[in-house]
C-alpha cells in the first residue's frame, strides 16, 4: 500500500513537473520580410538563438511584406515580434504617412543594424542621379512598405514629383525579376547590405548604384532626422569598384507591449550575449553593437529591455 502511494505520489510529482514546464513554455512569432531580403534569413538567424539558448522559448520567424506589415501585425497582436525599419515606426507611432492613426501597442528592443537605400540601375544606364529616373519605371518597394517611403523622401530631396516616374510597386524579388527583364529600368532597394536581390542580379548583368550626396542628402538629413550618411563599400556587388555614398535607416526590433518583462528581458540579453553566434548565421550580426543598441529610435523601448540596458550602464 505504501509502496502503492509512494508511487502515485512520484507520478502525481512527475506531471506537475511537466506540466509546470509545458505552462512555462512560451510561443512567439516574428514578423520578418519577404525571402529575398534582410529581415528574413536574419530573423531566421535570431529565432534560432532564442530557441537553443532560452529554456522553454519558441520563436517562429515568419515570411512577410516587412516594415509597414509588420508594426500592423504587432498592434493587432497576430505578431509578438517584428523587424522594422526606424522610419516606418515612427510614422506608424505618430500617424504620419500612410498611417491614418497611431499604432502604440509596441515598444522597441534594440537597433539592429543600419539599412542602406539602394538605388540600381543598369551599369550602361543614361541615368547619372536620381532626378534621371524622371519618366523611367522604377520598383519602390511593396505598397506601403519603408522602401516606398524612402522613395517619396528622395524625389523630395531631388525636387522631383513621385509622379515624375512610372512606380512600379514591387517587392525585392519581384523588382529584381523585372529588372533583368527589362521591364524596369531601376529598382530601390532599403535593406542591410549586401542584399541578395541585388547580388543576385550582379553576378548575370552589369549594374550601378546611384550616388546619393550634396545638397539633396543635407535636405534628407535635414527633415528626416532617422535618415543618416552611409557608404556602400566598393566590391560588396560585383562590378561595383568604388564606394557609394547614399543614406540609411535602422533595422529595429520590435516587440508587442503585452509580452511580460522577464520574456522580453530574456530575448534582449540572449541576443547580445551570442551576438557572435548571430554573426557566424548572418552577416548582418557582425553590425549589432551593444553600445548603438538604443540610438536611433524615436518609440518608447519595453521595460525588459531597458532592464538589460541598464545593467549595462546604456540607460539610467
């Protein structure tokens, strides 16, 4: 008899036990991009990271349309995480742009890594500056994506109107399908370089990306305060021999203002405590510095994550 319960008390124990764990496990999803971009394999990279190295975490990185999807996805909580660009974020928290009302159910975890406009066209292009592509088709991004905005920012700065050229709202795929058709004559590209859309194109035709410098980046710089200089290293395409001078935004993670403060305080400090992990998966890891974590983000950062950062002494 005692043996009997004894036994029953161990089973009793045993499910507890399993059923403390099952109820401490916690399902996350991550709004990432599209297949031929950035945020894609790079949310892929960090999910992974969570996965091994948080007990009980199960992040799934899933394929999206990026920045403008994706702090919708959040707000409405059919995501918990998400990458986004710094300048959608901050039209989707202040209702600017094609953000008729403010989306505030999120808080920002940490910049990730700079993401650089790109601007391509065919290496025997006419085109010399972005005011060139007057009257030419150009993909600008998915509708309503960061790239389309970045696009209306730039015809800004150039005293260009938007409808001066043929936009073609693509996504980067389908902008570089189309681009080696020749059913466009350049695409823009917002993303972490080097991106693989671009790559893709480079190695089977010769390609140029448009200088962005002198007066019309002091007027970006200027009233787009999230917008800053940025060099696209001569060799990151094939073909490319000098440097490029043009402008960047910052990726950002994202997170729904739901998720508890230990979750979010874990997934901060498990993602720069294997930040060299994260490098070795993508290249993109290489750029996450702890120290440019919370600059360049204009939204209020989660109470998990301002935990980490001020153990570290980023915040106070």
């Amino acid at each position: 008899m005692k043996k009997s319960v004894v036994g029953t008390v161990c089973f009793l124990a045993l499910i507890g036990m399993f059923t403390a764990v099952h109820a401490a496990d916690v399902q996350l999803i991550l709004a990432t991009g599209g297949t031929a971009g950035t945020y894609y394999p790079f949310g892929g990279a960090m999910a992974k990271i969570w996965n091994s190295k948080i007990p009980g975490m199960n992040v799934t990185a899933q394929t999206t349309g990026a920045s403008a999807e994706n702090v919708r996805l959040v707000n409405k909580k059919e995501a918990e995480l998400a990458l986004v660009q710094s300048d959608t974020l901050d039209f989707a928290f202040n209702a600017k742009e094609a953000f008729k009302e403010k989306l505030t159910g999120m808080k920002a975890v940490a910049v990730l890594y700079p993401e650089i406009i790109q601007v391509v066209v065919a290496a025997d292009s006419p085109v010399k500056d972005f005011t060139g592509l007057k009257g030419l088709k150009v993909g600008v991004g998915a509708p309503g994506s960061g790239t389309e905005a970045n696009f209306r920012q730039l015809c800004d700065a150039y005293g260009i109107s938007k409808d001066d050229v043929k936009a073609q709202f693509l996504s980067f795929s389908e902008s570089s399908e189309q681009f080696k058709d020749k059913h466009i004559d350049a695409f823009i590209v917002t993303a972490g370089i080097p991106n693989s859309a671009i790559m893709d194109i480079s190695t089977q035709q010769a390609i140029r990306i448009l200088n962005i410098t002198g007066e019309p980046l002091k007027q970006l710089e200027k009233k787009y305060p999230f917008l800053s200089p940025a060099k696209i290293p001569s060799n990151t395409y094939k073909g490319i021999t000098e440097d490029v001078n043009t402008v960047a935004v910052n990726a950002v993670l994202i997170v729904s203002d739901g998720v508890k403060d230990d979750v979010v305080y874990s997934l901060t400090k498990a993602l720069f405590e294997n930040q060299a992990e994260l490098a070795s998966a993508h290249a993109k890891g290489k750029e996450l510095r702890l120290e440019s974590a919370v600059k360049g983000v204009s939204i209020p950062f989660h109470p998990g994550a301002m935990k980490y950062y001020k153990e570290k002494g980023l915040m106070k």
